[in-house]
C-alpha cells in the first residue's frame, strides 16, 4: 500500500475536499507538480488546470481555477478560486460561456477588460477540456 498524505481542497465558499490521499497531479505557473507522502514543504500559485488526485487506486479529477498550493508536514493544502469535480462541471454552461466570453472579447477596448475576459474564456475552455478528455 503506498504511503498517504492528508489533503485539503478549500474554495472562498466551503472546503471541497479533506481525506488522506496517495499523490495529487496539478498545475501551478510553473508547470505540473505531483505531490506524493513527504514531499519537501513549498508553496506555489495555481494556474488554472486539472487536478488529479490517487486514492486507493483510484482517479479523482477536479477543475482549479487558480489560488495557491501549501505543502507542509501536515498537509497538503490547495486554496483555490474554484474547484470543481469532474462529475459537477456544466460542460453545455461552460461552452455557453466560452462563447460568450468570445462574443464580449470581439468588442472590449481597455486592456483590462480584455485580460478579465480572457481568464473567463480560458477559465470556460478548461473545463470543456477537462469534461471531454475524461467522459
């Protein structure tokens, strides 16, 4: 049996996820991390992405929407902006957002707006990925 680490999953909203896993695969702006028992204490900021989670032999996938990661003795922290279990992602929502997010992009003038828009498309394409690559 391998060995296990105490995860947490905690959003704005509520905490997603506490259980002892076996390894966490997820996306930070660096590039994909795994996570495993005893890994060396880090933080790091989440890019949004899929998270994988080893349990008892199993596959658990979640959409992040960005946030940070804290590994420490203890525990394994992901506080994200959203996370969402592939079995709860909207996947017809999220390609009505993705195209909305496209009609808004065509008619935004100031950087800003652009750059916020352009995190809501990714944020919406992500998840069509994600529902799609695992379905």
């Amino acid at each position: 049996m391998a060995a296990t680490f105490r995860l947490q999953i905690v959003t704005p909203q509520e905490t997603i996820l506490d259980t002892e896993v076996e390894m966490v695969v997820l996306r930070t702006t660096e590039g994909d991390m795994g996570i495993l028992a005893n890994h060396i204490p880090l933080v790091a900021e989440l890019a949004i992405g899929e998270m994988k989670i080893k349990s008892e032999g199993k596959d658990e996938i979640y959409y992040v929407s960005g946030g940070f990661l804290e590994v420490s003795r203890e525990k394994t922290l992901v506080l994200a902006d959203e996370a969402i279990s592939l079995e709860n992602l909207d996947v017809e929502r999220a390609k009505r957002d993705a195209e909305i997010a496209k009609q808004k992009l065509l008619k935004l003038k100031e950087e800003k707006d652009i750059a916020s828009m352009e995190k809501t498309l990714q944020e919406a394409l992500t998840k069509v990925k994600i529902v799609e690559r695992h379905m």
